[in-house]
C-alpha cells in the first residue's frame, strides 16, 4: 500500500509526500453507550488508512483515493464541500480546524486503506483520524491536543456525513495503542489502557458483509431514542445529564411517560454501561468465561432491545453459542457489520470453518474472516 501511494502521489504531484496513518478499531464490549456517556473498551487494529501529504502553497486541497481511482479538489470554504462522500471526510476535517481557530492551507494527498468498508470497522474514523493528526502537524506544529483531534472527528460526521456518532471511534483511531484495549469514560473522556493479551484465546471478527443502506438515519434515531429517555428520568432526577447517569428503577418510573420503543433502547443502554466495568473486573482476574458471557449479553440487548442486528448477524451468534465459543455480538453500530468472538485457541479452526460453511449454506455468499492485531492509532511514519 505504501509504494503505491508513494508512487501515484510522485506521479500526480512531482514530489515525495509525507505519510501519516491511522487504524480502525474494534471494541470488545460497551457498543451504543458512547452518546450516551457511558464507557466503551475499543482498541485500534493493524488494518486502517495511509496518506502521502504535502503542503502545496495555495489554498486548494488536491486529494487522489487510491481505492476509488478518484481525484477531487476543493476549497476549505463551506461553499466548496464535495459531492464524493469520502471527499466529506477530509474537507469535513480542515473545516472543523479551521472553525476552532487553527489554520489549514491547501496542500495534495494521495491515500489508501485496507480498513473493510461497512464492516463495523470504522473505516471512516481512520481516514478523519488519519487527515486530523497530520493537517495538525503540518500546519499548527501539533498544538492541537489529541482529545480535540478526536472531537474534530466526530464533528465531520455529525455536520458533514449526517451521523450523530459518539467519541469512540475517532478516540480508539487517535488514541489506540499496541496491544491495549481503552475503557474510555465517554462523559469524562477519562481512559485507561488494558494490556490485552488473552492467553489460549483469539479474537476473531466474522464479517457477515451485509450492509443497511439506512444504518446513519437508524442510528440517529437510536441516538434521539436515548435522550428522550433520559429527558423524561430528568425530570425527576435532574443530575441525569446523560442515560449512562440514571439507575434502572428510574427507568421503570418513567415507563409509561415514554414510547415503548425509547424503553426499551434505554433498558438496553443502562444494562450495558454495566456491563463494561463487569468486563474489566472480569480481566482483571483473567476470567474469560464472564467476559464472554457479557458479550452474549450485549448481544441479546443489540438485537432484542435495541434493535440493531439483523437475521445475519443473529444467525452467526447463534452459532457461536451452540459451539461454545466463549463470546460472541454484533459489533459496531450495527445494522450488518461482523460479529467480534473471544474463542478458544483449542476451538478456533472448527469455529472459522464451520461458521464459513454454514453461514454460506444459509445465505448464499460467504462472510469474510478477519484476525485482528490490536495496533497503535494515528502517527507519521
Ligand atoms: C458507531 C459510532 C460510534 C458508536 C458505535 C456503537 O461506530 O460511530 O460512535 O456509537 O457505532 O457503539
């Protein structure tokens, strides 16, 4: 990937760009609690997007996707955002720097990945990640502090890609570490790293390669779904700034004020806030097995309660359990994507093979297999 952006970049521009770099991530437990201010445990993985970058004098962006052979230019003036969705991702990123008082000129790129697409991967965080840390280099000599690269991130999305996405993913992107998981506290962003090396088991990520065309507006209305909810708790607790702040019974005493849909969101959210330090504990005494139980856990409230799984997804759980595979959920936001498993090394091949063929057999196409490295985030290489 490297030589091949380093050759277009020479081709198109003349010159050797610098390369900058930053990772999807996975999260092993705390899926939808993030908008809500509640914890999430991702880490980045050793798959995500590369850029070559130069600043070129002027004030026009010249950008080249290697992977949709696609060349875009534009100016950081809100007038000029681009039709090519991945084209919004970066100009989303200068403008959010710019709006914050630093400076971004125009400058050329040349870019790649090998981050899935709408795998649940957050492809997407890599590339805003990627583009946020280095405009940051060349162009404010790094002052601007990594929690705001992150929230320049989540800002692209929320103004200029139509999601109200929470802070992990552009956290774990900017943030992420070699061979540590972060429970982040998304209210604080107060995190901690997690060595993460689970002896006698892997984690595997099967890719059910389905993808919801209208998985940014259902998200967005599991996210209104929750404030909702929280909105009512705070009538009668008025310290629940977010869902993650409210106990259950303070749920149930608001049932019947909310719609029937907005509980059930909101019992899985509360539940699964728990769930997440359960999990650390669970490490901290190597016990796998609660660990993996949790996941099941998530899994049932992805799918019953909120709502974001799909016949795929459920299929591939389902199989897991049946094999004894120790975790298994739907990971990401949902709504297709790949289910994250904690597997016994002992059990891992009849696992793999046996989800790739029965899985086939159902559906009629295979699911991808991934085996993840839990990596380091954005950098310059
Ligand atoms: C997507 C969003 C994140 C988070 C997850 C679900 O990946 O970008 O902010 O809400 O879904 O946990």
């Amino acid at each position: 990937m490297k030589k091949r952006i380093q050759e277009k970049f020479k081709t198109l521009f003349g010159a050797e760009g610098t390369l900058y770099a930053s990772a999807g991530r996975i999260n092993l437990i705390g899926e939808h609690t993030d908008y809500n201010g509640g914890y999430v445990f991702p880490g980045a993985i050793d798959c995500g997007i590369m850029a070559a970058i130069e600043p070129n004098g002027t004030d026009l962006v010249k950008v080249f996707s290697l992977d949709m052979d696609e060349f875009v230019q534009f100016h950081l003036v809100e007038e000029s955002i681009p039709e090519q969705a991945w084209a919004r991702y970066i100009f989303g990123v200068g403008r959010e720097i710019i709006k914050r008082g630093g400076k971004v000129g125009g400058f050329n790129a040349v870019f790649a990945g090998d981050v899935p697409l709408g795998a649940g991967l957050s492809s997407s965080a890599a590339l805003e990640s990627t583009f946020a840390f280095a405009l940051n280099e060349i162009f404010n000599e790094g002052k601007i502090d990594k929690f705001e690269l992150a929230r320049i991130g989540q800002s692209t999305e929320h103004n200029y890609c139509g999601v109200k996405c929470g802070i992990m993913d552009q956290f774990a992107s900017i943030f992420g570490k070699a061979g540590s998981l972060i429970r982040l506290n998304c209210k604080t962003l107060e995190y901690k790293y997690f060595p993460f090396n689970p002896k006698g088991y892997k984690l595997v990520l099967i890719d059910s390669c389905v993808k919801h065309e209208l998985a940014s507006s259902a998200y967005n209305k599991r996210r209104a779904s929750c404030e909702n909810a929280a909105a009512a708790i705070r009538k009668n607790h008025p310290e629940v700034e977010f869902l993650s702040d409210a106990k259950r019974l303070w749920l149930d005493e608001v049932r019947d004020q909310i719609p029937e849909e907005d509980f059930l969101r909101a019992e899985y959210v509360i539940g699964e806030v728990q769930r997440v330090l359960d999990v650390c504990d669970a490490l901290e005494r190597d016990d796998y097995e609660t660990v993996g139980e949790m996941m099941y856990q998530t899994h049932f409230g992805l799918s019953r309660l909120y709502e974001v799984s799909c016949e795929e997804l459920d299929f591939l759980n389902k199989l897991a359990r049946k094999m004894d595979v120790t975790g298994s959920r739907v990971m990401g936001g949902g709504f297709g994507g790949c289910t994250i498993n904690l597997v016994k090394d002992s059990l891992y091949d009849a696992f793999v093979n046996a989800a790739v063929e029965q899985f086939t057999a159902r559906f009629g196409h295979a699911p991808k297999v991934y085996n993840v490295v839990i990596s380091d985030g954005a950098r310059k290489l």
